[in-house]
C-alpha cells in the first residue's frame, strides 16, 4: 500500500511539469525502457538487431519509434509469454492480469509490483483530480477474482474505503448494497452502471451524498450519460484503457475530452499505412508504457479508433485529448424473466476452461442461446456437459443452450470481435 501511495503522490506532481519538464521526463522514460528491452527481452533484441538499432548508442528521442514495428495482439499470441518477458523474471513473483478478449482470445499480462504501483497509481489520479477525498467511501463493481484487492488496514481510520462488489450479482441485489452503503464515489464497467441506473429509475429512488461516479471498459454512448443523469444526478467520468496498459486517458470536470496520460504512455495516432492522422479524424491507437520494463508494450496497437485533437501539430501535452473512443460494443442480454445480462456473466464461466481459444454467444431468441466454441474438438467434446451445467447453474430456467464447435471466429469489420450479440429487435 504504501509503494502505491509514494507513486500516487509522484503522479499527482507530475500533473504540475511545464511542456519541457515532462518532453524530458517522456524522452528519459522512454530511453529506459527501450534499453531494458534490448538488453534483456527476446522479441525486443530480435527486432532493433534487424534493423540495426541499438538504443543505448543510437538513442535520440521518440522518433526512434517510427523505427519499430508495431506489436499487435496477434503477434502476441503466436509466441511463448516468455518471447515478451525479461529475461529471468519468474511469473509465479509478478502481478498477472488478463485482457477480456476483444479479438476473442484473451492473453496474460505481467508487471512486477513497482510497475503494478504505478497502473493503481494512474487510476487513482483520475480520482483525484476530479475531486475524490481520501475519506470518501467508495463502491466498486469488480470482476469476482479480483474483488480481494485494495484491502489495507488503513480503511479501518476510515481512509481509502472501498468496498467491491461481485459484478456478477443481480442489479437488484447491488442496488440494495448501494443504497445501504451511501458512496460518495461509485465506478465500474458501462454494463454493470446501466443495471444499476435503471433500477435506481425502476425504484423512483435518487441516491444521496454520491459526488463522482466513474465509468469505463466500454463505448460510454450519449444515451448512457443521459441515463447516468437521470439515475444518478450527475453524467460519469469516462475513462478510457486496457489491461495491457492500464489508464490511458480519463475524462475531468470540464468535459473537453479524455485527457492524455502522457507522462507514463508514448501515444501514437496513425492510419492504416502507419502514417499519423490529423485532427478530427478516426486513427488506430499505437501506445508504449514508459513504465513496464517486466513486459514491454513498445508501439502497440490497442485495437480502438479514436478521434484526438491537437494531435497533428507540436501541442502543448495539456492540450491533447481523445474526444471519441471507437471499440467494441457488445449486445446484452434480455432474457424471458426479465432481466439483463453483459457478457462478463459467459467471461467469468468459460475463463476456466483453458484450451477455449475464443468464444462467442449469439442470442437468436429470447429463450434460445447458441455459444461458438473455438477449441480442439477432443477438448470440446469432453468438456461440453460441464460447459451446459455450468451456464445452466448460472441462468434462468427455461433457457435452451445450444454450442458450435468452429475453428476460430471471424472478427467484425473493424477487426474486434464482438463476444456478445443479440438478434433480437
């Protein structure tokens, strides 16, 4: 806990560098971690010695970059974890986490627990700067192997309180929590808040002493906001990120866009041809991590449009936002009781089969429910009783699953991979 908040407080200073402090700190970061992967990271080593790019020699600042090739998911999954970790670094030492699978084949990350401090760190700051007070009580809505993070002895002085809950609960049931536990800070993925707003609205209740409510991990549509508003008195901070990079961008009072993490990402915004995009216009996100020497991502391609501005000249940083953010946007569920499910509930399920390499569920009635499993048949066929008892034990009765067996899944025109669609009007 403490080696978070040491680099919170260091974050939250950074926030006060002038344009050259913080070009030379972005410069210094990046010279570090383009040295660390050469010297001690496979893939890395490999690629700058095929073109001829030693960075402890050749370094001369973010324009080195152009020099590399982009890393894609698919590249990452083509080779052993071990193709992208330093060398030595033992797995069963670090911080694992997983990407949710937005081209449907989700893959670990890792960071040492420095690195781990600076990703909580960021996140925290978005807090922070949009006015959270470390005696506010806040709820969060978590995915359930995660919900034992955050739990220091301090929060019985009443700082840094956080209770989190199972994202996996009935909206009603974490609507009960709600009301009963009063946050004044309230955040989680875009589904799981829409539950909750519309059964705050089915209730004719307004909450009271909430001040902040932040959202994420999907596409935040208009249509949400308005819902936020009128569920809960105020619209959400957006945040924007992944699992491989942490924040990435977050949303301030003033609601002029997402602002930029820019003192821990190197951003990128580019076109098809690799080339960069001007203001206002969709470009493909490239990022590196000034911070992750452990697993690098050095100009990797995070899968979502965006559109940003002040990108195409040399802006001030403070200036930089991302006013559209264009992803993946998954359908939920509507099933015959009534009740709305996102796909988190079928990620949560098929998380414990290992040899699933993708799966998709494509709902073509309301009681009628067809899963895609991309796996080896064998794997397939010996796990498939357990796969229906499962999803039985976690829905409705009265629901006919039915699964397809495939070689792989083919992705949506944008190339993400939507896990959840609903054919029904």
């Amino acid at each position: 806990m403490l080696r978070n908040i040491k680099a919170l407080y260091r974050l939250l200073q950074e926030l006060k560098l002038d344009e050259y402090q913080k070009e030379h700190l972005v410069k210094q970061r990046l010279r570090v971690v383009l040295i660390s992967a050469y010297n001690y990271v496979p893939y890395y080593k490999k690629i700058m010695d095929c073109i001829g790019y030693n960075p402890m020699i050749d370094f001369t600042g973010p324009d080195d970059l152009k020099k590399l090739p982009i890393l894609t998911k698919e590249i990452l999954k083509k080779h052993d974890i071990s193709y992208f970790l330093k060398k030595g670094a033992r797995t069963t030492d670090l911080f694992s986490d997983s990407t949710s699978g937005s081209t449907g084949i989700p893959f670990k990350i890792y960071r040492n627990w420095d690195e781990r401090s600076y990703q909580v760190a960021k996140w925290l700051r978005v807090f922070f700067v949009n006015g959270y007070s470390i005696r506010d009580k806040v709820l969060s809505l978590t995915s359930p192997g995660r919900l034992g993070e955050g739990k220091t002895f301090i929060q019985k002085f009443g700082i840094l309180r956080r209770l989190a809950l199972d994202y996996l609960l009935p909206a009603e049931k974490v609507t009960d929590i709600f009301l009963d536990y009063g946050p004044e800070v309230f955040y989680g993925n875009r589904s799981h808040l829409d539950l909750v707003a519309m059964e705050l609205i089915k209730r004719k209740i307004k909450p009271k002493g909430l001040k902040l409510v932040v959202v994420g991990a999907e596409i935040i549509h208009p249509s949400s906001q308005r819902l936020y508003k009128r569920a809960f008195g105020m619209e959400a901070i957006e945040v924007y990120g992944s699992a491989e990079m942490g924040t990435l961008a977050y949303g301030t009072q003033q609601k002029n866009g997402l602002k930029l993490c820019d003192d821990l990402t190197f951003f990128e915004f580019l076109d098809k041809d690799d080339k960069p995009v001007l203001d206002m216009k969709p470009a493909r996100i490239i990022v590196t991590d000034l911070m992750n020497k452990t697993m690098p991502f050095i100009r990797y391609e995070q899968g979502d449009l965006a559109v940003a501005n002040k990108i195409s000249i040399k802006a001030p940083y403070h200036e930089r936002r991302i006013l559209k953010i264009i992803g993946r946007d998954d359908d939920n569920l509507v099933l015959p009781d009534g009740s709305i499910r996102p796909f988190h509930d079928f990620y949560e399920i098929f998380d414990k089969y290992l040899e699933v390499k993708q799966f998709r569920i494509i709902q073509t009635e309301i009681d009628k429910i067809t899963i895609q499993i991309s796996s080896e048949p064998i794997y397939f066929k010996k796990n498939k009783t357990l796969m229906l008892e499962d999803l039985k034990k976690n829905f409705p009765p009265g629901i006919s699953f039915s699964f397809e067996n495939v070689d792989y899944l083919n992705p949506d025109p944008d190339g993400k991979l939507r896990v959840l669609i609903s054919k029904l009007k």
